[in-house]
C-alpha cells in the first residue's frame, strides 16, 4: 500500500467502527519487508525474505477500552466483521473512566526537523552486493586461527511505514530503514567453546560498517579463552557501552507511568530528589539525526520534546502517557524514551581502565533480573579482570547482586566512548563496590 | 516453468474429512500445494515444505479492581521452506492465493541454483496425535464468559490478604488452526489452543512494597476454567508475595544448591537442554558437541525431553515439520543419549527426527527447540538432601534463565527460595541469580528424590528471535556446587 492508501483505509476502519457505537478510535496500519542472509562455511546458510503488513484499532465504547489486531487487512467485508466482534465484546468490559484519547493540544501537527531515519534507496539496492558483504565478513575470519570451530556471518535489512490517525484529529506516518551486519565465532579453549558475536548497524546503506566485524567478533572469541571465575568480593566494576543497557533499563523502567501507579517502581515521589550519583545526566533527545529513538511523535500522537530526566543525579521528569496520566493526575508528557543521551565523562574505556586498581571490566550480561518494585538486582556476567590498570584473565560465571538505588549512587564515572547503535547512547559506565559472586 | 505429469492426475488423491476441512479453512486444495511445492522445488532443492498457519487470540486484563481491557490478535499466512543439504530458502506470504504463494515459494527455491527435476510424490496424509483434548474451543467462548473468572480472582486475592495493594489479573487464549505439506507427499494438520492464567500481587507492609506473580498454561479449552482454579491461583499469589517480606540475600559464592520439585526443572532446560539442541551440535558450538554416548551424570540421572504430555503446553500434535512428537531421553542412566533435533540435523546425523522441529509462527523457520524437558525421580528424600546440606540455598520459585551455548554458563534468577543452615530450610531468600556451567552442574547433582512434578506456569522459551511454549518439571535434587548472587560482608 503506498501511504495516501494506507491513510485511506484507517480513516475507512475508523469511520466504520465510529458508526458501529464506538465513541473514539484509533487506527494504524503498516507494512514492513525485510531480508537475511546468513554464511556459514563459505555458502549461504539460510536465506530469508519477509513482507508483511497489519491493522491495529483501539476501540472505546462506552467508555470501555479495548485493542485488536489482524494482519488480515485486504477484504473489506472480513475487516467489517472483525471490527463488528471487537466492538461486541468490548461491551463486555468494565467501564474504564481513564481511557480517553490525547488532548488534540498536544498532537504532532506536522513539521518539524528533518530526523533522516528512511533510506530512499532501499529498494535499489543489488541483492548481490549484500551477498558479497556478507562473504566478506566471514572471509576476515576463515584460517586466521586454529582455534576457531564455527563462523556465522549475516546481512539483514528491512524498512517499515506506516500511518496512525485518531477520531480526534491525529495524522501521522512515518518510515524507517535498517541495516546491519554480524558476525559470530566459536572458538577451542580447553572443554569450553566461548563465543562471541559483533555487529554493526545503520538507518542508511551507504553508512553502514563493513569493515572489521569478523575481525573483532573473532578477537574477542579469542580473547575469552581461559575464562572461569575468580573469588567472590566488592569491587569496582566497569560495564562496557554496548551492554550497559542492561543496567540503564531498569532505571528507566521506574520512571514509567504504569510502574508508578502500579506500585512497581523504586522511584515513586521521588521526583526533584536526588536518586543517582553527580556523575548521572541524561538528557532525552527525540531530534538527533539518525538517531535509533528519534521521531517527532509518540506511539499516541504526542509531539515528542528534548527534556532533561536526570540532571546531575536529580530526578526531573517521569514517562507519562495519557493513561496514566490520567490515574496519577498528572500531566501526560509522551509514556515513552527516544534517545537517552549521557552526558559524557573525561575518559575512554581504556582510560576508565587505566584508573581501576583491581575490578571487573563486564562485557556481556548471562540473564539474571531486577525487582521493579524494590530495585534489587542480580544478573550474570562475564569480562576481565582488571589488576592495576591493566587487562589480567578473562572472567565467566559470576553475578553481580545489589540494588539500583546504591548502584546508581555509585556511579563514579561516564565514559566518553558512546555507543550510537541504540536509542540507549551508552558509553562505558564505571561503578564502585559492586558486589561480586564467584568463587 | 514446466510442471511435472503428476499435476493432472492429483484430483485423485484420497484425503480424509479432517484433512479436507484444513484444506477448506485455508482455501487451498492438494493441486495447489503441489503447484507450489513444485516451483519451491524447481531449482534443484532437495525438500521444501509448507507451512500454513491461522492464529486467534484474545487477551482479557484486570487492573485496579476491573476487567477494563481486552485484546486481540489475527496472524495468518504460509511459510515456504527449500532445503539443499544443510542450507535453508525461506519466505512466507500472508496471503494464500495461488500467485502469492508462488512468488514466495520462487524467492526460497532461490536458495539452491541449478534448474532441478522434480517429480511430485504421491499424497500421503499423516494423522496427527491426539494429546489436547479439549470440550469447549475458545473461538466459542464470548468475552462476558470469561470475565467473571477474572474478576473474582481480583476479589479473592483482596479479601485473602489485607496487605494487598494492587492485583493484576490476564487470561490469555490462543487458538491456531495448522495445515503442513511437503515434497515428500506428507499432508497434516493440527489443532492447538493454549491457554494461560496470570495473576500478579502487591503487598505494602509497613511501607515495605513487595510483588510476585503466579500463573498456569495448559492446552485446554474454556472447561479448564473453574472457581476451583481461581480460588487456588488467588491462593498461590499471595503465599507467594508474603515469603518475601522477610526475605534476605545469602552471602556471595559458591554454595550448594537444593532445587525444589517442579519449576526448578529451569535447571535442565538452561543447563542442559539448550546445548543439547542438535543446529549448535552440528556446528560444534555446543560444550556437548563431543559428549554422545558419553557418562555426563550419576547413573540415577535420566533426563527427558517430551512432545506427548496431556495437554501440556509444550505438547504438539505433530511438530512444525510434520514429523511425529516424540518422548525423547537426552540423558539415560547417567550417559548422554540423544540430542534434540529438527530435520536439518537428523539429516545431518543420518538418524530420524526426535519431533523437536518447532517455529514461532509460519513467519519463521523451524529450529530444533524444547517441548517439555524433565528429569525422573531419583534413589534419595527431600528431607534426606536438606539435611545434607551445611550452609546453601533452596529454590523452588523462578522467574528467567540464560545460557551461553558454547562456553557452557547459565543462569535462572530465583524468585524466592530459602537459606539453608545446618540441615534445615531458615530464613527466605529472594531476587537473586545463580549462575553455573552446564557439563559441571549435570555431574554435580549428586542427590535426587522420589517427588518429580511438572511445572505448568507459563514458561516461554526464546531461541534466534523465535519464542515457543514449553514446560519442565524436576524432583527435588542437590546441585553440589553452584555460584550463588549474593553480599559479601
């Protein structure tokens, strides 16, 4: 479909499910396509094609609420019938006096900064070349050492567009391209086959890294070899930028509306309170050019704004959707991030490295979880141990154990190495007297 | 394109009713599968398959005292599938018309590159198992139904307890009609509802805020739903929120691990099942990948992976490759027996598939995945193991787990659980991760007791981006040595 059809047939859905007694609608449609390639033993492995598209519509009748989706969008007649159920047993429900679409004020209405997170040339490009990438990845890896047991290289790609309108006056449509490459290695060391995996991503073809994926994704399988745990004990402990996600996302989780409201969040009331070390700023940037996050409205309409969440470890703003809003009687102010921004420290990872005299330096989170409603945490990871500055063995099954709250508080560095591949623009994080199980 | 002779004589083909009425259901008949068979298989694959798929289901929530929203989901279409030795074509087409079908099937014939003769094979129809029975079909049951259930857990829970703050109640069912064919001439279909509970609890005591959750799954139709059920979920919800008001951490390191009868079966699942999964077998990037045949465990060790419980959630029909569902015994007194395989594997291996071929959704391509994974009782008590234990920990409720397939760590974060002193279950612990190292913790359960029981929560295993129902369940047994989270003093 292109985009004036699909705006065609949302408006179609909702008008038809607002003549059939449902009082405020909101309807989406997207398509998507995608592909992979994966190499493995110098032939491709697995080739994959994907399109697909779909209609959501969420309904309120009778101040109930309810949400449906079918990717059975092209026959009217069938599209009749589902919105005809879905407004049938949305009677059903408990009234629900919350539910309301947005306040039309606060709706994107049109304009704004040019994000440039769609690649024009999507469809242009030779699967050949793709092909070729990929052969290329997994060559910078085959024979270079005797260790390795299994390559895996792979291309993917995809685009996405889609349109959102409201029985209430929203319009908007967006698109989006991506493409990534990835290489995964298995090496010999010992009885255990560590594995490590590298990739690199971009909204634009012409942007994206090709370049040293196998190479690092190889150095890095390499360099694990020996891992094993050393004795448990406080340490200071570096996270490196691509997986200090992990920790930054149950941070983010307390400041969510439904987490505050639900009771499930360890920073209730605690706005203009300081909740984190000095270290911690983070600024949530929704303009930055071809950045992961960026859009100029949310999944409800609302236009989205550069805030600050938290400024030298004060806590200055939750994510508040209109739902939620609602309950806590607070202003909504779009429920969800864009880009979480940091404000750098002085030092890249190695001189984080460099300042640490004995610690941990984790490179990969092995799951373990955090409480939402107490902040308490253990996850497992593996990395290096870090004696005088310097890279001494690598280091496997541990877990770290704590709480968010002393954790952030502990914040004693920001590194300057950020991770611009995610909507989480992480660089390198140093923490103090982290405590660590092992041995 | 040429097609083969066989096409003009296929309105011969003798099918069932059962068969006719998946036909039906997706509009197609047995000319078109094998016109499209045929184009999957025009560019020399050795087998292509097709996958067709039409998935129902509905989600019913409570939040703040009221059943005030409801959700539902439509997927539909046809996965298509060319195989050439070890290498996969794949594509689908959310439409099942002739020429969509075709395009697809033409981008995953691409896989292979010669121009192939294919003759089609006589049809022949595999009749599914039998192992979900079920009177009421959810696609039957109306919304107001449903409701009243949902809400009296809400009601139970907050006249149980009057610490309770907030409840959050989710009935969740899925139905997914399944239609299989492939070049072999193989036609099948299944049937699959799935059903889940979940309830989740928050307590505030003295300004303590604590929450845990509670749920059941099961391949069950509306008849599974009872006061009965909702009086023992509500029940459940709380015990299990109220141990962790005075819950503490143990102390960091290693430490014995005693794992309670039933979820602990997370246990097999991170530490074993996964690398026992034949794709990374095959490639040698399994710590198992040179172990078949070999003593893994003490001899009272036998550990299953199962495709044929009775409505069980991790059960399957047929799997998502038209093979036969198995109950497979990975470790057999003590000695590695069978990977866990999908067709490209068994293949590999030159043995039959074990039925563990499963997908996520016609939108992507069989892996060799888990059903339900359990181990059988053991020679010791439970009393027996607690009391051999100095200082660890019991375990018994959980919420994730992970491994790293090659160098063999994993992990699955305890819930609540207690300590263990002297011999005897103390103080309750809560929120911490284990970690170990599969081959070890496999030779490190050196107990085992009499009390096996399968774990029906709601457990979803996620493998390569694709997510499938499983199940586990264990007896109660001691894991030696493991490196529990916990404080340093």
């Amino acid at each position: 479909m292109t985009k004036e059809e699909k705006y065609t047939h949302a408006k179609w859905a909702m008008n038809y499910a607002l003549g059939k007694g449902s009082q405020e609608v909101k309807v989406s449609i997207f398509d998507s396509t995608s592909s992979r390639v994966e190499v493995r033993e110098e032939k491709i492995e697995k080739l994959e094609q994907a399109n697909q598209n779909g209609l959501s519509i969420r309904l309120l009748v009778d101040n109930k609420f309810s949400s449906h989706s079918t990717n059975r969008l092209a026959n009217k007649k069938e599209l009749e019938r589902f919105i005809n159920e879905a407004i049938a047993g949305t009677k059903f429900l408990s009234e629900d006096e919350y539910r309301k679409l947005p306040d039309p004020e606060l709706y994107y209405k049109g304009g704004g900064e040019e994000l440039k997170t769609y690649d024009a040339g999507f469809r242009e490009i030779d699967p050949q070349s793709k092909i070729d990438m990929v052969f290329a990845v997994e060559k910078e890896v085959v024979g270079k050492d005797e260790r390795i047991i299994s390559v895996t290289a792979s291309y993917f790609d995809g685009m996405s567009s889609q349109v959102m309108v409201t029985s209430n006056g929203f319009e908007g449509d967006s698109e989006n391209t991506y493409y990534g490459l990835n290489a995964s290695v298995s090496v010999k060391g010992g009885d255990a086959r560590p594995q490590a995996n590298w990739g690199e991503s971009s909204l634009f073809y012409e942007n994206l890294k090709t370049e040293s994926v196998g190479k690092t994704a190889l150095d890095r399988a390499l360099k694990k070899i020996g891992q094993g745990k050393i004795e448990s004990g406080k340490m200071t402990m570096i996270v490196e930028n691509r997986t200090a996600g992990q920790l930054l996302s149950p941070l983010i989780s307390a400041l969510y509306g439904s987490a505050i409201q639900q009771k499930n969040s360890f920073l209730i009331d605690k706005l203009g309170q300081k909740v984190a070390s000095e270290k911690l700023t983070i600024i949530d940037d929704p303009f930055i050019v071809s950045g992961r996050g960026s859009t100029l409205f949310d999944s409800e309409g609302l236009a989205t704004k550069k805030r600050m969440v938290f400024d030298k470890g004060v806590l200055r703003e939750y994510y508040i959707d209109t739902y939620y809003g609602r309950k806590l009687n607070m202003e909504p102010n779009s429920g969800s991030t864009t880009n979480l921004v940091f404000e750098s420290g002085d030092k890249d990872l190695e001189g984080l490295i460099a300042s640490v005299e004995r610690g941990i330096l984790v490179t990969g989170f092995n799951g373990g979880n955090s409480n939402g409603s107490t902040g308490d945490f253990s996850f497992g990871i593996d990395g290096f141990l870090i004696g005088k500055g310097r890279i001494v063995r690598p280091v496997s099954e541990m877990n770290i154990t704590g709480n968010m709250k002393q954790l952030w508080m502990d914040l004693a560095e920001v590194g300057t190495d950020v991770y611009e591949a995610s909507s989480r623009r992480t660089p390198s994080l140093l923490f103090n007297n982290v405590d660590f199980s092992g041995i | 394109m040429v097609l083969p002779p066989i096409m003009q004589s296929c309105s011969n083909i003798q099918i069932s009713d059962d068969v006719k009425s998946y036909l039906d259901h997706f509009e197609v008949n047995a000319s078109m599968l094998q016109k499209v068979i045929a184009t999957a298989m025009s560019k020399g694959g050795d087998y292509a398959d097709l996958f067709f798929e039409h998935n129902i289901s509905n989600s019913l929530g409570l939040e703040d005292g009221k059943v005030n929203r409801a959700y539902s989901n439509i997927d539909y279409g046809v996965g298509i599938r060319v195989l050439k030795g070890d290498q996969t074509g794949f594509a689908y087409s959310e439409s099942v018309a002739i020429n969509d079908m075709i395009n697809a099937a033409r981008m995953a014939a691409s896989i292979a590159n010669n121009a192939g003769d294919f003759d089609s094979k006589e049809t022949t129809e595999k009749i599914p198992a039998d192992y979900y029975r079920i009177s009421r079909k959810w696609e039957d049951v109306s919304v107001g139904e449903k409701v009243p259930y949902v809400q009296k857990i809400n009601d139970n829970v907050f006249r149980l307890d009057e610490k309770v703050v907030k409840v959050n109640v989710s009935l969740n069912d899925e139905t997914a009609y399944v239609l299989f064919y492939n070049s072999e001439g193989r036609l099948s279909y299944d049937y699959r509802p799935l059903v889940s509970f979940q309830v989740g609890c928050t307590m505030n005591r003295d300004g303590q805020i604590e929450n845990s959750y509670t749920g059941r799954s099961f391949r069950k139709g509306f008849e599974w739903v009872t006061d009965e059920l909702t009086d023992e979920l509500a029940r459940e919800a709380i015990d299990r929120t109220n141990i962790l008001f005075d819950a503490t951490k143990p102390r960091a390191g290693e430490m014995p691990v005693v794992m309670g009868a039933g979820g602990s079966g997370i246990l097999l699942h991170e530490a074993i099942g996964h690398t026992f999964e034949a794709d990374f077998n095959r490639k040698g990037t399994s710590i198992f990948s040179d172990k078949m045949g070999k003593k893994v465990a003490e001899n009272f060790v036998n550990i299953i992976d199962d495709g044929t419980l009775l409505n069980n959630r991790g059960s399957i029909n047929i799997d998502d490759e038209g093979n036969e569902v198995r109950k497979t015994y990975l470790v057999k007194d003590g000695i590695l027996n069978s990977y866990i395989h999908d067709r490209i594997s068994s293949n590999h291996y030159g043995i039959e598939s074990t039925g563990n071929g499963r997908r996520q959704s016609f939108r992507y391509v069989p892996l060799p995945r888990m059903r339900s994974t359990y181990m059988e009782v053991g020679p010791h008590t439970r009393e027996e193991i607690i009391e051999n234990v100095n200082y660890g920990v019991y375990v018994d409720t959980f919420s994730n787990g992970q491994v790293q397939i090659g160098a063999g760590d994993f992990t699955f974060f305890v819930k609540s659980g207690y300590l263990i002193e002297n011999g005897k279950l103390t103080q309750p612990i809560k929120d911490i991760n284990i970690i170990g190292n599969g081959p070890r913790a496999l030779a490190d359960i050196t107990m085992a007791a009499s009390d096996y029981l399968i774990d029906n929560s709601t457990w979803m295993c996620g493998k390569g981006g694709q997510s499938v129902p499983v199940t586990c369940g264990l007896p109660t047994v001691l894991v030696k040595k493991l490196t529990v989270g916990g404080m340093n003093s």
